[in-house]
C-alpha cells in the first residue's frame, strides 16, 4: 500500500521577496511605461498650445460641450504638458499619473464615450489607454529608475512618493 503525503509549506508558497532580477525587470518596464505614457501627454498637450493654439482647443471643448472650456482648455494642455514630463522622468509619478487617470477618466465620460470604442470615430481607446498607463504608474510608483527614488526614497513623510 503505498501513502501519498501533502506538500510541505514550504512547497507550495512562493518566495516572500522577488529576485534582484525580477526587481530590475519591473524598474525597466515601470520606466518603458512612464516614458510612453509621459511622451504621449506631453505631445497632446503641446499640441493643444502649438498647433490648436489654447483659443482653438478652447473652442474645440466649447463645441464638444465641455463645461467651463474656457478654464479647462488651458488647465487639460497644461496638465498634460507637465504630467508627461513628470513621467517621463519619474518625478512626482504617482500624483501626475493619479491627476492625469483622472482627467482621462473625464475625458472618456464627458466625449468619447458615445461614440465607442474606435479612436477613428472619435471612441475612448487611446483616452482608456492613457488612464490605464496613467493609473498603472499612480499604484505602482515611478520605479527603480525614477527621479522620485533618487529624491524620496528612505524619507519616511515621503517615502509613499518613491
């Protein structure tokens, strides 16, 4: 007759700490993010002063029906211009990621989201990309290779900014 016996404890539970391997694999692929993320706000939001000018994007929200255009238009290109570049360098990543999700989450509401999915009939799939990433990088943290480690790391009033 023969017994089968229950895996042991420590069997079956994963290692309590991530390898120096996974840890620099996450700290790449935070940065790959925050980059992308942050190179894309940054070009929509210059775009919204260079090309638009904030008059024509002013115009532009007044059209799309969203309240107060006057003030927004200015505060969304500022927004995105600064936003991208604080992801783009890690600094300040969570609060720019929370602010940017946040107003992407508002964009989808307020004007993409009748017109569905496709970015071609003027749908939320770029706009729930960008708030995704964006949201991503506000629960995760700039990462490893981030100006926010470099300036926040082992501060204990600032340590949730690393």
């Amino acid at each position: 007759m023969t017994t089968t016996t229950a895996p042991t404890t420590a069997q079956t539970t994963a290692p309590a700490t991530p390898t120096p391997a996974s840890t620099a694999t996450a700290g790449i692929a935070l940065a790959v993010l925050r980059v992308a993320i942050g190179f894309l706000f940054l070009a929509h939001g210059w775009q919204k002063f260079s090309q638009f000018t904030i008059p024509g994007t002013t115009a532009a929200f007044e059209q799309m029906g969203i309240p107060a255009a006057g003030l927004v238009a200015p505060l969304m290109a500022t927004l995105e211009v600064a936003g991208g570049i604080a992801l783009i360098l890690g600094l300040l990543a969570r609060v720019a990621g929370a602010a940017l999700a946040l107003a992407m989450a508002g964009a989808i509401a307020t004007v993409h989201a009748p017109f569905g999915i496709f970015v071609a009939d003027n749908g939320f799939e770029l706009v729930l990309a960008l708030a995704a990433g964006s949201a991503a990088i506000a629960l995760l943290g700039a990462g490893r290779f981030s100006l926010d480690r470099v300036l926040f790391a082992g501060r204990a009033k600032a340590s949730f900014l690393a």
